[in-house]
C-alpha cells in the first residue's frame, strides 16, 4: 500500500515538474520572440535614417556635426549587443534623431518636402511599432521572471538552467516628457 502511494507521489511531481518546465520554455520563447520583433522595428528604423539624414542635408548642409552624430549614434546602435548594451545605443539614437528633427524646425520649406514628409510618417510608424514591440517584449520578460522567482517554480528553473531576462528599458529623460524644439535661426 505505501509503495503505491509513495509510486503515485512521484508521479505527481514528475507530471507537475514537466508541466512546470514547459511553462517556463513557453515563457522564454516568448522573450525571444518578442525580442526579434524588436530588432525587426529597430532594423527597420536603421534604414531609415540614411534616407532622412539625405533629405535634411539638402536643405541644411551646414548641420554637419549634427549629420555625424546621427549616423554615429545609428553605428553604434547596429553592433550593439544585448539588451542593456541595446539600450543604450537607443538612447543615443533617439536624442540624435530629437536634434535631426530641431534641426528641421528652421527650415519651413524642408518640413513641406513630400520626401521629408513621406519619411517622417514611416519614421512616425516605426517608433510606435517599436513602442509596442518593446511593451510586448516587457510584459513576457515580466512573466518569465515572475515564474522563475516564485517557489517551487523556481527549483525547476535552476534546474533547467532557465535565467532571469532583463528589461528592455531606455534611459531618457527627455523621451519621458514633451519633446523641446529650438525655433532659432537656420544654422543658429
């Protein structure tokens, strides 16, 4: 009679252990799923700015450095790696892209160019695909972590060797509040 029991217990937390672990790996394929969608909207944002970097150069050739930093901050954001390192790069970007767009609030004629315009609102597109790219990836991030630091789910996980992921975070002041536009003069 004990052995049944003690045969039926062991069973009950294989079975509980399986369907832990399978929970975890839904979970963590979640996080990588959300990820590549990320990197698709970020790709997609990278192609981008050449193309809007072109457009304002031909009105405001003179914007040299703000060019550079730009396509610095673009650079450096391709070869990151990681979500931190990520991260970071895109906070580079953004702020590059924030003074691009300063930049273009001197020159009347160039926010009425089809071409500016037309890359602006894909540009405009993609930064709320990768807003919710972002919120997507988060929220399974939020999931996984949740499961692997609660008892007895956690055993599973160290087991397996199932980690904790990191949040994909930008660390921008300004990003968190109106953008400022200088309206100085050209080349000011």
């Amino acid at each position: 009679m004990w052995l049944w029991i003690a045969v039926a217990v062991l069973v009950l937390i294989v079975l509980w252990a399986a369907w832990t672990f399978n929970r975890l790996i839904t979970y963590r394929n979640r996080v990588d799923e959300g990820w590549s969608q990320i990197d698709v909207q970020l790709r997609r944002r990278y192609d981008l700015i050449p193309n809007l970097v072109e457009v304002v150069r031909g009105y405001a050739d003179h914007e040299r450095q703000t060019f550079e930093r730009v396509t610095a901050a673009r650079a450096a954001a391709i070869d990151a790696s990681g979500v931190a390192g990520q991260a970071d790069a895109e906070t580079a970007v953004t702020a590059g892209l924030r003074q691009l767009l300063g930049v273009v609030e001197a020159y009347p004629e160039l926010k009425a160019d089809r071409s500016f315009l037309a890359l602006q609102e894909e540009l405009t597109a993609t930064e709320s695909k990768i807003a919710y790219a972002r919120q997507y990836y988060n929220d399974q991030v939020r999931g996984l972590n949740t499961r692997i630091q609660r008892f007895p789910s956690l055993l599973v996980a160290r087991a397996a060797g199932i980690r904790e992921r990191e949040f994909f975070a930008i660390d921008d002041p300004e990003a968190r509040g109106p953008v400022q536009v200088g309206l100085g003069e050209p080349g000011a």
